[in-house]
C-alpha cells in the first residue's frame, strides 16, 4: 500500500480538486491535511478576522465531507514549512499534493517545503487548480507575455477547450481516502482568534455557502453585464472569497458561462479572465507587488509628511466628505467587501484624488478584504493608480461625484452606509457641501459636525495628478 498526503491550501472543497485527484488515484492511502499558517496568521493586524473565521467554518464543513467518505481532515496551527514535512513522515506517506501558489511568499513557502521533503525522499508534486490558464500557456506570437488584457482574453478564449474546463472526478477514487490519526480542528480561541461580524452578515461559508451564492447568481446572470455596475443593486455573484478560498472550483463557474447564450454570462467570463490574466501578471513580474509595473511611474512623487498622513486616516476611516468614497469605505470596514465599481472609484480618490501612493491603499485593502487575492488587488490599484499593465490613462481620472451620480442616482447605497444623510435630496446628497444653512438644518445635517466638509477639491486636485505624471511621463506617452 502506499500512502501520500494532500495538502490544502486555497482549495477548501472536495470534489473537482487536482492535487486531490492525482493523489487519489496514484495511491491506495491518501490523507488530507491544512495549515493554519503562522506565517500568515500572525502578521494578520486584527484578532477578528473574518478570513480566519471563513477558512475556519468552511474546514469544519471539508472535514465533514471527507468523514463522509471515508477519510478527513488533518488540522495543523503551525508555521506551514515546518509542519508538513514531518506530518508527511509520520503519516508514511510516500508524497505530498498541493495545488499551485502563484504570489511569491507562498512559492518561496513551497520551495523550503519541496526542499525539506526532497531532504527526507520525499516526493512534492504540485498542479494547476485556481485558474484556468496559467504562467505560459497563454503567450503572444512572439512567445512573451501579455501587458494588455484585450488580446490575452482574445487568446484565452482562442486556447480554451472542453479539456480544460473539465472536471476531476474525485468521487471515482474516494475510497483510497485514509481516515486521520485522533485530532481535532482547534477553535478560534486556540487559534488566538475571536469571532467577528461573520454570522450577523450572513455570510455563507464552505462548499455549501458556494454553492447557495451560485445557484442564486444562475439565475441572475443575464442581466449581470447592465446590473452589475450600481452597488444598490443585486447584480454581482458575491462568489469573490469562494473564489479567493476554493470552496468552488473556477472550472466549474467558467464552464457554465461558456454555455450559456447571453451578454451577461459573456462579460462574467471576462470577469474570470482578469483573474488568470493578474495571476500570470505576477508569475512573470513579482516585483509589481512593491514596484510599478510601468517602472518609470516608480518616479512619481507621492505626497507624504503630515498632511498625506491625515489624509490617508481620513480615507481609511470614511471621512473624506464625498459621500460615494465614504459610504464605499464604510461598506469595506464594517463588512470586508467592497463593490468592484468602487473599488475603482475609492483607487482612483487615493491615488488621483488624495496623491497618496497607490501601495498604501494596496495594503490597506490587503488586511480588510474578506476575498483580497495579490494579484487582483495588486492589478486593480495599479490600474486605478495608472501605474500597471493595461492601466487607466493617467490624464484620466475618475471624478467621485459624476460617479455617484451615475451609479448611485438615488443614494440607495450612499443613505445605507452614510445614514447622516438619509434626509437629503437625491440632487444634494453627492454633493452635501452645496447645501446652505438652512438646508443642513431642514435636513438635519451639519457640516463639519454630523458629517465633513471634503477634504480636498477636486477639480485642484486633479490639476496636481496630471502635472504629477507629466512631470515623469516617457516621451509620446
């Protein structure tokens, strides 16, 4: 008999799971195992993270599932690169599966482990599960990578066959699942963690959670492509941090848009796209997580000292006074997820806006996002900041009150998070700085006191940004 362990990561389901399919039929014993990192889970900023209760609840689910196959799972709260090597020895296990990391922290993770198993005869084999193209298998004509996400995505669909939107079918080998020796998946509190707001916002967890989300979005999804712009209204899938965590497997999602015959299905699997295409953006150029991917926009002059200082606190805690920005803000901090349209409006208020670099914002979406991915969030600021690969033009920039015109006409969204100005009227509540004395106390609301003045001008602000970039912009650019 030989016995082989599969190691977890982001990949919390079982069923359509690589690394668990190869194991499952290479060998007659096969345990399961994940890690809750301390490498990661100690440089987290807060003891009430939502992620931690994510991965938590969804790994008591996994661990059920599998004990209704006959196996289950291994729990470890340990620093990953020193737990799974021996783990694997006890267990007898001749090899270790895992699914492919892409950011550069978890590649430098894997080679210490490949290294440490490779040191005791061990095998680590490692496939491709997250996305459905990867590294080089989507390349231009002349072999190199793409900087420009139109003809990637035109060489993505050009590439794309049945094989690769093809399900493993674990469920063929489950009987090779080995039970685990006793243990126990530690609690939050063992993990030096308390629970959050995770159950007051109903999120769904797990497998299951996934696949609530999908078949409701199944149902939606024609109307995603016009729907899915205004964040006052249900038109977005809500499966990022199923995405984030693999509770559903990426083939699955990207094989049903494939099939079906409406616009809104389309632009959702161009959505998907824009995740392999950041995904190969960082295989290629690790240095964007610290650098611009345009290196010339490294010279850029950020604004610092005190001043940027208060600025970004102000940013970070909703107190900007543009209603759009801080009701987006208000939404991020209280729930940990932000509309994908404002993501790009609060980017482009750092950035543009505000002339704060683009990697403090970058960071701070890292330590609140329930579905923050690298390469994504990484991507996505640098093309609000218009520093990355396929960026937003410097000379434009988005403007927070036309955008919250545009997309919020209403203030449905703005009256949800900014409840200080449910009073006012759709024509000043983007703009409450224009209301007089009078109209702040018909519509109880004063400035500077029940919510602030901006905190910058715009229009002034948008005359820096572009003498900020001409001053380092390339010839002809």
């Amino acid at each position: 008999m030989s016995a082989a362990l599969v190691w977890f990561r982001r990949d919390l389901r079982d069923h359509d799971h690589a690394a668990l399919y190869h194991a499952l039929k290479a060998h007659t014993q096969v345990y399961c195992a994940f890690v809750f990192d301390r490498a990661i889970l100690d440089a987290l900023p807060s003891r009430r993270d939502r992620r931690v209760e994510f991965i938590h609840a969804s790994l008591i689910e996994l661990d059920a599932a599998l004990r209704a196959r006959g196996g289950g799972l291994i729990v470890r709260h340990a620093d990953a690169r020193e737990a799974i090597p021996p783990l694997a020895l006890e267990l007898g296990a001749s090899a270790v599966y895992a699914n492919h990391d892409y950011e550069p922290a978890a590649l430098a993770r894997d080679d210490a482990v490949r290294g440490a198993l490779g040191a005791a005869g061990l095998a680590f084999h490692t496939f491709k599960d997250q996305v459905i193209f990867e590294k080089s298998e989507v390349l231009t004509g002349a072999g190199k990578p793409f900087s420009v996400f139109t003809p990637y995505r035109n060489a993505w669909r050009k590439a794309l066959t049945p094989f690769h939107l093809k399900a493993y079918p674990v469920e063929r080998y489950a009987a090779h699942l080995a039970a685990p020796p006793a243990a126990s998946i530690p609690s939050l509190a063992e993990l030096g963690f308390a629970p959050s707001n995770l159950a007051e916002l109903k999120l769904p967890c797990g497998m299951r959670g996934a696949r609530q989300l999908f078949d409701d979005f199944r149902q939606r999804i024609a109307d995603y492509g016009r729907a899915r712009d205004f964040p006052a209204v249900k038109g977005v899938s809500y499966l990022s941090i199923h995405l984030r965590f693999g509770t559903i497997s990426i083939r699955e999602l990207a094989r049903f848009a494939q099939e079906q015959a409406n616009e809104g299905a389309e632009v959702w699997l161009n959505e998907l796209i824009w995740r392999d295409f950041y995904q190969q953006v960082l295989w290629y150029r690790p240095d964007v997580v610290t650098q611009s991917f345009r290196s010339e926009y490294d010279a850029v002059q950020w604004e610092e000292g005190e001043a940027a200082e208060r600025l970004f606190a102000a940013w970070c805690e909703a107190r900007t006074g543009y209603p759009i920005v801080d009701a987006a803000m208000r939404q991020l901090n209280q729930t940990g997820w932000m509309h994908n349209r404002l993501r790009m409006v609060v980017a482009s208020f750092l950035t543009k806006d505000l002339g704060i670099h683009w990697l403090r914002g970058e960071r701070y979406f890292a330590d609140t996002l329930n579905d923050y991915d690298l390469a994504a969030n990484n991507g996505g600021w640098q093309w609000a900041a218009s520093t990355g690969c396929d960026a937003q033009p410097w000379f434009r920039i988005f403007n927070p009150v036309t955008q919250s015109q545009r997309f919020d006409a209403q203030g449905r969204f703005i009256r949800r998070y900014l409840p200080e100005l449910a009073d006012l009227p759709d024509k000043l509540i983007h703009e409450p700085w224009l209301m007089s004395a009078i109209d702040q106390s018909a519509y109880r609301c004063t400035l500077g006191r029940d919510y602030p003045k901006p905190i910058v001008d715009h229009a002034a602000a948008r005359e820096r940004t572009l003498a900020r970039f001409k001053a380092v912009r390339p010839t002809g650019d």
